[in-house]
C-alpha cells in the first residue's frame, strides 16, 4: 500500500500532468492542420543554390570588370596652377 504522503504526491504529478496535456492540447488546436502545413520547398532551394554557386564563380571576373571601370587622376606634386583668365 501506499503511505498518505506518497498518494499526495502521486495526485500533485497528476494533477500537473493533466494540467500540461490540457495546455498541449489547445496549442494544438491553434495550430493548423497538418494539410494545411506548406511543404518544404527543396527543389526551389536547390535551384537558388545553384544559382548562387554559379554567380559565385564569375565573382572574380565581375570584381576585374569593376576595377577597370575605375579611372584615376593624376595630379601632379606642388602647389595647384592659378587659372589666369586674362
């Protein structure tokens, strides 16, 4: 048999647990049904991932075409000239 204090306790856990399965049922019935649930999209990402591997390649070559399109100017040591509009 079981002592007093044991039975107490055995009605505590039971009483929480019921309380828990309580709670766990109405977050489920806030959650949508399972056919309801998106699919998860491996062909789309997969598509994507190709994608950015390719554009990963031609980085470099994008990076060179951006240096070129850079343009310096040479200015020259000293003082600036004055312009004379005379």
């Amino acid at each position: 048999m079981l002592c007093g204090a044991d039975n107490t306790i055995m009605r505590t856990t039971s009483e929480i647990a019921r309380q828990m399965v309580e709670v766990l049922e109405e977050i489920r019935d806030e959650l949508p049904p399972e056919e309801e649930k998106a699919r998860y999209p491996f062909t789309e990402l997969e598509r994507k991932r190709r994608k950015v591997k390719e554009r990963l390649r031609e980085l470099p070559r994008y990076v060179e075409r951006a240096v070129d399109m850079i343009t310096f100017e040479d200015k020259g040591l000293g003082r600036p000239r004055k312009l004379d509009l005379v």
